[in-house]
C-alpha cells in the first residue's frame, strides 16, 4: 500500500482514517504532533489551519507516496487555499469526510469546488465510521 499523508482542518477525520486504514479501533483524539502509523502518516489540524506551519507539512510530506487533502463538509469553516497542492511534487487527493451527516448536497458541491480549486487530481467522498466510500479509498491507495 502506498503511504498516504493527511492534512485537513482539526476535526475533519484524518485521524480516524489513519485508523481505519490500519484496521485499528475507532476512537477520537486530538493529534498534537505528526503521528506515524504504518500506511499513513496524521498531521494536526493546526498545521493546515495556520499558513505559517505549511513548512511543516511540506518536510513530513517526504516520507509520503500520496498526499490528501481532508474535507468536512459538516464544518462551517473550511479554507484550503487555491493551487494548495501546487507545493507538493506528489499526487495530491481530495477526501470529502463525513458524507452521510450533511445536511444538503450544496456541502458536497462546496467541497469538491474547494478540493478542485485547491489542485487535488482525484476526489473520494467516504463515511469512515459507517465505511462508506472507504474501499474505494483503499483500492486507490493499494
């Protein structure tokens, strides 16, 4: 499997996908710093959240085959900024989280503008806690 890096907002679900990916049980927390497990790396929200530290996911970046860019749509606040993914010389991939909680399709269309504008070359729409979306996610990932 390749290794995938998740970078997104606090709370959009990279965490929980590392999880599922590794087959771990499901359980939240606050990720204060990189974490690495063994298909995927999570980064803390704060790092997307503060342009500042963009330098910061371009170095843990390195040790990953693809990157993706984390989406909830449920979330009022989401900025990805346009060409986002211009700073990476890797595949960059969009995942549109917790799909079966919003409330209207125009979350969804906001976040695949967003994703798209951001640079990202594929989108995957999942629910990792109901496993929606998720094989899908995997199939690409192997």
């Amino acid at each position: 499997m390749k290794k995938v890096i998740f970078m997104g907002k606090t709370g959009s679900g990279k965490t929980t996908l590392c999880q599922k990916i590794d087959e771990l049980e499901l359980k939240y927390k606050k990720t204060q710093s990189v974490e690495l497990y063994n298909n995927s790396i999570d980064t803390p929200g704060e790092y997307m959240e503060n342009r500042k530290l963009y330098s910061a996911l371009m170095v843990t970046s390195a040790d990953a085959d693809i990157i993706a860019l984390v989406y909830d749509p449920t979330q009022g606040e989401n900025y990805i900024a346009p060409g986002f993914a211009g700073m990476f010389c890797k595949t960059v991939i969009g995942i549109i989280t917790k799909i079966n909680k919003i409330k209207n399709k125009e979350e969804i269309e906001l976040a695949v503008e967003k994703l798209t504008m951001a640079g990202v070359s594929e989108i995957f729409k999942v629910d990792t806690i109901d496993g929606l979306g998720v094989t899908e996610l995997l199939d690409y990932l192997n």
